[in-house]
C-alpha cells in the first residue's frame, strides 16, 4: 500500500459521506414508519404503504439519470456538492410537513440525493484507488451506507418514546413530533457533507479524458507517488487513444460493450432482489410476524444495524483477499440456505429468538459480500470513457429493481405470507449464484484499464 495512503483515505472517507447519508435517508422512515403511518392515516392501506415507502426510489431513478450524463461532462465533485444540498432540503421538508403529498415530494427530493451520491460516491473512489487497495477503498462507501443505517436506526430507538400498549399513537409525542425529530436529524450530517466536499479534488481520471493531464498527475502523485502517476497517466492515455469516436448511448449495448454492461445490471439487480433490504426498510411487519412488540422492533433494528457494521468491516477486509466473484458465489449461496429455514420458521410459525438470529445471520452474509462487492463491481468493470453512463444504468437498474421490492413486499406478504416472500427470495439468490459463477471474471488487484482490457478484447 502507497505511504500516501492517509490522503487517500481522507479524500475517501469525504467522498462516501454520500453513502453515509445514502443509508441513514434511506432507512430512518423504517423506525419512522409506524408513527408517520397513524398520523398520515394510512396504517390500514397496504397500497398506500407500498407508495409512501417507495416513492423515494422514484426519485432515486431521477438522480441516477441526472448524475451520469452531468458527471462525464462537469464531473464527480459538483454532482456530489448538488447531493448534498439536496439531503439538506429533504431532511428539513420531511420532517416539516403535515400534508401527505408534500411529504412523499420529500421523500423523493431525498431519493434524488441518494441516486446520485449512490452513483457519485463509489465512482469516485474508485477512480482514485490503486488496484490493489481499490476493492477495500470502493468498500469504505458501503461502510459509511451501513454507518448510516446504523445511526438512523440508533436515531429512531433513542428519539421513540416507549410505547405504551393501548396508547394512542396519534395524539403521543411519538405519533406528533417523535417522527419528524427523526427526520431532521439526517440534517447535521448533510451539512458536514457540503462543507468537506469542498476540499477534496476532482477525479483525476475525469480530468485526464478531458485532457487536463497536469492536474491528473499532480492529484495522482499526492495519492501514491509520481511514479505511480507518470504510469496511471500512461495507461489512462493509451485508454483513451484507442478510441477517437464520441461516445453514445448507443454504443453501451454494441459489440463486448452490451455483455459487460449486462454483467453490472444483473449484479446490480441481484443485490436488490436478495431481499435484505426488505428487512430494513419492512422490520416492523417481519418482526410483528415473530411475536415482537413495537419497543422490542425498535432494539432488533439496532442489533441488525450493528451486524450490518460489523460483517461489512470484515468484507472490506476480504474483498481483495478473496476476489469479488468468490465473495459474491458466497454471499448467493448463503442466503439462499439462510432464506429456506427462515421461511420454514414462518411456515411452522416458530417465532422469537430464533428469528432474530436468522435475520442478524442473513444480513451478515448480505454484508460481508453482495453489499460491498456489487458495487465494487459495477465500479471498475466499465471502460474510463463509458463509466459514468454505464454506472448510470446500472444504478438505475439496481433502484429500479430496488422500487419492485420495496414496492411489492407489502402485496408479496400478504398474499404469499412471510414464509413464501422469503422463499421466492431463496429462488432469486440460486438464480444469481448460476448467473455470478458462470459469467464473472475475477477483477481484484488489475487496474481499471487492465480490467478494461480484458473484459474488451
């Protein structure tokens, strides 16, 4: 590892304060839920749930859209200081509002923040990582997305009141004010995220295809020395010398170019449709299928925030040990397992203890491996001039997929039960493991190009 390793974590750690809100926006409505839901009066329409919970993925599509094209032509710091400025007004008016409408236009205000720092954050680290550290740097961003899981899960324990049972949660401090503090507090982490963005540089890989090789250089000799730029230069130039025409949308589906970008669509997808983030964003109905009240929901939800830190910290460690196909194989095959007993508890109406301990099992799996490495993955599989449009429909297709979930849990329980939903998940994790084993490479320790090299030839 280079003995400037300390900058580039620090310009990492900054960059991924976007994942850090990512995650804490994204999953404090789930702590949120049953006390906006009373208030809002729709604890009685699963249709109405379904929207509310899924409307910030609407405006995830949109800053996905927004943030590939914008990103290749101004570049990955503006986009991420946009980001930014957009979770602070999403945590505000969320929290603000007493009409429905207008909440739901929060919500997908926020989504427009996550789409783009979920696009933005690991683009960036990745293009300014060595390859031999990039899979543990690319990781820092799922760190700090689980780091914000985590803080808006321990938020909404300490900001609840206990609930007391046969209260009214509409007229409780809870079901009036608890909510919305909820909310706000995504705020202070926004503005620190404006603030620092500030001092990082721009991506120099963006800046060399825009011919602006000094500034490249100079960044990438502060990252790992002026031998290790004057090389990264090098190849950054033979990349792009060996194709003189304009890129078009068009030609991600030509040629090698279509099978690499259904590579990163399928894993995209595949993280979302494992179902973890079902667990997340639906804790409430899983653990109230289990036999746990609203107080006991609330600590689960940290113990499973805990592990979701924990296992990702142990992913980020493995990651460029053990490659990202062997991670992935893994992580498909463990949940598919983990995903048949569970349904059977659900089935055989086993609850408590037993539960938890599956849940806490399948997203310490989902962590160490599909979480961290798809986007590590998706990252560094596309060629330096494509990247930012081709992560752009990846990232949409892994929101779109993520809209589908979030959106049909609540008809999938109903209809098929809980042991069913988790079931047809089992299915879904076999198909990716079929998929993963027979059309990944193993990309750990290549640089991007080499990476881009091989995938093309």
């Amino acid at each position: 590892m280079s003995k400037t390793t300390p900058y580039l974590l620090l310009i990492s750690l900054v960059s991924a304060m976007g994942g850090l809100l990512f995650g804490y926006d994204w999953v404090v409505i789930g702590g949120a839920k049953p006390f906006y839901e009373v208030f809002f009066d729709i604890a009685d329409s699963t249709a109405m749930q379904g929207w509310v919970m899924g409307s910030a993925i609407l405006g995830c599509l949109i800053g996905v859209m927004i943030s590939g094209s914008m990103a290749d032509k101004y570049g990955r710091k503006p986009l991420m200081i946009c980001a930014s400025i957009v979770f602070i007004g999403a945590a505000i008016g969320t929290g603000a509002v007493d009409n429905l409408n207008w909440f739901i236009f929060y919500r997908i205000l926020g989504g427009i923040g996550i789409g783009i720092a979920s696009n933005l954050s690991p683009m960036y680290i990745a293009e300014v990582s060595p390859g031999n550290v990039r899979g543990k740097f690319v990781s820092i961003n799922q760190l700090t997305v689980v780091i914000g899981i985590l803080a808006a899960q321990i938020t909404n324990w300490l900001i609840a009141d206990p609930v007391i049972p046969g209260e009214d949660i509409l007229t409780s401090w809870n079901g009036q004010m608890g909510w919305r503090w909820m909310f706000w507090a995504g705020a202070v982490p926004a503005v620190f995220f404006f603030v620092l963005i500030f001092f990082i540089p721009e991506s120099p890989r963006w800046l060399a295809v825009q011919g602006q090789y000094e500034r490249s250089g100079s960044i990438l000799s502060k990252i790992g020395g002026k031998d290790y730029a004057v090389a990264e230069i090098k190849n950054i130039q033979a990349a792009i010398n060996s194709v003189t025409e304009k890129v078009r949308f068009k030609d991600l589906f030509k040629g090698k170019m279509s099978k690499i970008l259904l590579i990163g669509i399928v894993i995209a997808v595949f993280q979302q449709w494992c179902g973890i983030n079902v667990i997340f964003n639906y804790a409430q109905e899983i653990f109230s299928a289990a036999g746990y009240g609203v107080s006991d929901i609330l600590f689960n939800i940290v113990v499973t925030g805990v592990t979701n830190v924990i296992f990702t910290i142990v992913g980020m460690y493995t990651v460029d040990r053990l490659g990202r196909r062997g991670l992935l194989i893994l992580g498909s095959v463990s949940l598919t397992c983990i995903y048949a007993i569970l349904g059977a508890c659900y089935y055989f109406q086993i609850t408590g203890i037993a539960v938890l301990v599956l849940v806490v099992a399948a997203i310490a799996s989902y962590a160490m491996t599909l979480a961290p490495v798809a986007w590590v993955v998706i990252s560094e599989i596309f060629p330096n001039r494509v990247r930012g449009m081709a992560m752009a429909v990846s990232t949409f297709s892994l929101w779109t997929a993520c809209f589908v979930l979030t959106y049909t849990f609540p008809l999938l329980n109903k209809g098929l039960g809980a042991y069913g939903t988790f079931w047809l998940y089992g299915v879904i994790c076999l198909a990716g493991f079929i998929f993963i084993k027979k059309n990944l490479p193993e990309t750990k320790g290549k640089s991007l190009e080499e990476i881009e090299e091989e995938l093309t030839k």
